[in-house]
C-alpha cells in the first residue's frame, strides 16, 4: 500500500475554482509560499487511526506500506529537529510516521518511506519553480546545505523508526541532482539500514528496483525487480470531486498482471485531511482481499510467467520443490466449452485443480494435444465475476514451454 498524504489534502484538490489539483496543488495552482504555509496551522487530523489503516492493509492482502514523509511541498509528517516546517508544529502535534511505525510493529507487516529530494520549501532548495523565482530569489541558497538537511532528515527517520524496509525516493529529475549524489545518497542510506532496499529514483543509475508509475511494462523489466506504482482514482493525494475510481476488478487483474510479469503492486490510498481512507478506496481494498484470502497463494512469493502469452488470461509459478512447480492459470476468459488450452507445455501433469471453486475428488481432467494441454474446466461452475477462475496445476521440474511462432 502507497500512501500520499500531507497538508495538500486539507485543500482536497480544490482552488480558485478549479477541482482537478493534488498533491502538486501548491505549484500547480501557483499558491505563494506563505499562503500554502497557512495549511500547518489546520492540520488536525482527529480521525488518524493507524492500527485501522495497519488492519485494512492486510485485510487487502498487503504486505508492506510506504507512507510519504515529505513530499514535494517539503512537508514532514515525522518530528523533524532541523524545521519547524513539520507535524510537531500542527495543532495534532504529533509524529505521524511513529504512529505508523508502532502499528505496522503491532500488525506485523512492514513500513517503507517515501521521501521527496525535491522540495519546494526548503530555503536551500535549487532550483526554485519558474512561477516564484521573483518571490523567491535563489540568492544565498546553498543546495550542499540543503543537502546536509535532507541527510539529517534521512538519518532520523532511518534511526528513530525501527527496521524500515524501503526508502522509496522520489523528485530526483531536477538538474541539482547529479548521479554522483544520488550514488552517494545510496550509500548513505544503505550504511543507516544495511538491509534496506532503495528504488531506482534515488539517482540515475542506482537503486535495488525499477519503479513504472500509472503503467504495467508490456514484458515486465527484464533482469530487474521492479515495483508498479497506481492510484486508485486519478489522484495520488486526496481529491474530494475525483470519483474516477478503477474498479475492483481492474485492480484485482492489475495485481495478477504485475506478478505474472514478475513485478510488485504498489496500490495508492489518499487520506483525508481527516485522517480516513476514501470510502471508495475502502470498498476495493475489501474486494482485492476477498480475492487475496481465495487465491493470494497464486500472489505472494511467486514468480513471472513462463508463457510468453496466454490467450485467455495470466500464469505465475511457484517452486515447489527439486521435483515439481505448481502453476497458478488465472483464467480471466472462460473457454466457452469448458476446455482450458495451454499452449505448449511439455512437462508432466501431476495434478490440476481448481483454486477458487470446490474442487473434485480427483482433479480435473487433463489431456495432452500434441504440444498443448487441454484441461476440463467443464466439471466446475465458475466464481463468478467477482473472483476468475485460478487453477493449479503441478507439473514435474522446472516449466518447458514450447513457443509457437
Ligand atoms: C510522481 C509525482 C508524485 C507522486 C509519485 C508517485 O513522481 O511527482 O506526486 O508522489 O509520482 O510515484
């Protein structure tokens, strides 16, 4: 679960009229650095759960959180010691990212940070936006000193919050960041939390994993752990007039997708100046875990699919042991006669078997055509539309598959 969540979500998306804004609200709309600064003193979030926002994770399935700790507005949700541009200055007054931490510890599912290099507050910030390089001259900035503060945010929020399992970077494309600080970033962060993984927008050429943003690359990303990142509706902050929400069901074959192309789904919730959830996003995180308690085996610690393509849907697989992979056939388009054909595997069948029906005493029934297997899926009903059918077939050794031209 990817979280966005800062001062931008008290204006919800809205200014001067215009609806269409979100978490860039402050450049987008060209909001003066003072006037968006007034925020700070309305950020009282009562309804802040984090042991709810902990609990719908997992329900979803979700195995890891990353949460925005400063986002391009500069804004810091953690007890920051450098800048009373923080959440200790709000009237809430309190460290948003402890919280957080504390009941990812109690849930047991894992906390990742997002944090912004770029940073449109920062005195020391370069370069300044086009719109306020007259409000705001560069003069006297210094970006080492800016960066000497970040790695002293970096160092607290590394230090002070537990084992953290991703630093997830962001606003790196600015000409002030050259590799050889994003390299040296990397190293910084890694020497805090040896074990930590980094993403690759920490600097050009560096980072643990690939991170496609609002896409799914067509093959994955070859030789690469990779990360899709998604909003749920158009927006990464909160925007109360954006109704534009994916269904449960785009969201749910996503997910299959990604991880049939090798990749990790990284889903978006965009809380309230409250401190809530979307009630839409609410709605699809219940779905994507009645999905996940039924067949989140064919998801979690599995790998891409050996089949270049499938008509009717997606594979991943799992080792199971020196001697057998099972398959996990995400049958997104029923055949119409019941007979599932996947295209040239040669391996031995041990078994196939339906995941998210009943399944028969002995299996479904299984045939070799030449190259392909014929499966009966014809014995079954199907889920229905809220589930697809997942079959399970084990088959002997690693897959052989055979590609057609
Ligand atoms: C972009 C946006 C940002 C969002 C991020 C998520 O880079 O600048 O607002 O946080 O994507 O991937």
């Amino acid at each position: 679960m990817f979280v966005h969540w800062g001062l931008y979500a008290i204006p919800a998306g809205e200014w001067n009229g215009r609806t269409d804004y979100g978490e860039w609200i402050r450049n987008n709309a060209r909001i003066p650095i003072d006037v968006y600064d007034q925020f700070q003193a309305r950020f009282n979030p009562a309804k802040f759960d984090p042991d709810a926002w902990v609990r719908m994770a997992k329900a979803a399935g979700m195995q890891y959180i990353v949460i925005t700790t400063k986002h391009h507005d500069g804004f810091a949700l953690f007890d920051s010691k450098g800048t009373t541009w923080d959440v200790m200055a709000t009237p809430y007054g309190r460290d948003i990212i402890a919280q957080l931490a504390d009941a990812c510890r109690r849930g047991g599912i894992r906390l990742g940070l997002y944090y912004s290099i770029m940073d449109w507050h920062h005195p020391d910030y370069l370069p300044r936006r086009e719109w306020e390089a007259a409000s705001r001259p560069e003069s006297g900035a210094d970006f080492d000193r800016y960066v000497a503060f970040m790695k002293g945010q970096l160092k607290e929020l590394l230090t002070g919050y537990g084992p953290v399992g991703v630093l997830w970077f962001d606003g790196q494309w600015e000409p002030t960041w050259t590799a050889a600080r994003g390299r040296d970033l990397y190293g910084y962060v890694r020497r805090l939390q040896p074990s930590i993984i980094v993403n690759n927008r920490v600097g050009e050429g560096v980072g643990d994993f690939g991170t496609p943003e609002q896409e799914i690359p067509a093959t994955g990303l070859a030789g690469a752990a990779w990360e899709t990142c998604m909003t749920m509706n158009r927006n990464w902050g909160f925007n109360r007039a954006d109704k534009d929400f994916k269904s449960a069901e785009t969201l749910r074959r996503n997910l299959v997708d990604i991880a049939s192309k090798g990749g990790n789904f990284l889903l978006n919730v965009g809380p309230t100046a409250d401190g809530e959830f979307p009630a839409e996003s609410v709605e699809r995180l219940r779905q994507i875990g009645d999905f996940m308690r039924a067949a989140g085996e064919s998801i979690h610690g599995t790998q891409a699919s050996p089949f270049p393509f499938l008509p009717w849907g997606r594979c991943t697989q799992r080792r199971l042991d020196a001697n057998t992979t099972r398959l996990y056939l995400h049958v997104w388009d029923r055949p119409a006669d019941g007979v599932l054909v996947v295209p040239g595997l040669l391996n031995h069948v041990r078994r196939a078997r339906p995941m998210t029906t009943v399944d028969t005493p002995f299996g479904l029934p299984v045939e070799r055509k030449g190259e392909d297997l014929h499966i009966s899926l014809g014995l079954i009903t199907g889920p229905g539309p809220a589930l697809d059918d997942v079959i399970v077939v084990d088959i002997a050794g690693a897959p052989r598959v055979k590609t057609q031209k």
